[in-house]
C-alpha cells in the first residue's frame, strides 16, 4: 500500500511545476500546452487510480486548446482561458 501511494505521490509531483506555472501565469497556453503534452506522453510513473484520472482529463482539455481564435470552430476548442480554468481546477484537485 505505501509503495502505491509513493508512486502516486511521485507521479502528481512530477507535474506540479508545469501545471502550477501555467496556472500562475508564468507561462503561456502555448507553452503549457507543448510541456504537458510532452510530459504526459512521455510519463513513465503513472498509475491508475483518480489522481490519474484528474491528470488524463487535463490532458484532453490541453488536446482541445486552439491557439489561434480564428481556427476555434469546434464545439469541444477552447482557447487560453478556458484552458488555464480547468488547469487550476486539476491543480486543486491534485495539490490542495
């Protein structure tokens, strides 16, 4: 049970600093969008449970964000606010 909840607690951290940067405002969409991206494809620790959960809906937010307003046509695309407001939501979930 402990070495599940290290893992667990190994996998959340690993994402504290890109969510809570963007959320902070010291990074833009643009940029939390390639670093999460990036990291949870190439995520190693993951592990199943609703912290997992919380961090792959997270996931399909960012896949949903569309930099450029003009190409946002799509009933599921959001642009940088939308996509820092469920940021904060999951940084709560995971951190508070």
């Amino acid at each position: 049970m402990a070495s599940t909840e290290q893992s667990v607690s190994a996998m959340i951290e690993s994402y504290r600093e890109i969510i809570g940067s963007f959320v902070s405002g010291s990074t833009s969409a643009s940029e939390f969008e390639a670093a999460y991206l990036r990291h949870f494809k190439d995520d190693r620790t993951q592990v199943s449970g609703s912290e997992y959960d919380t961090l792959e809906r997270l996931f399909f937010d960012v896949d949903d964000y569309v930099e450029d307003p003009g190409l946002r046509d799509g009933p599921k695309d959001i642009g940088p606010d939308e996509l820092r407001a469920r940021a904060r939501r999951a940084f709560d979930v995971l951190y508070s």
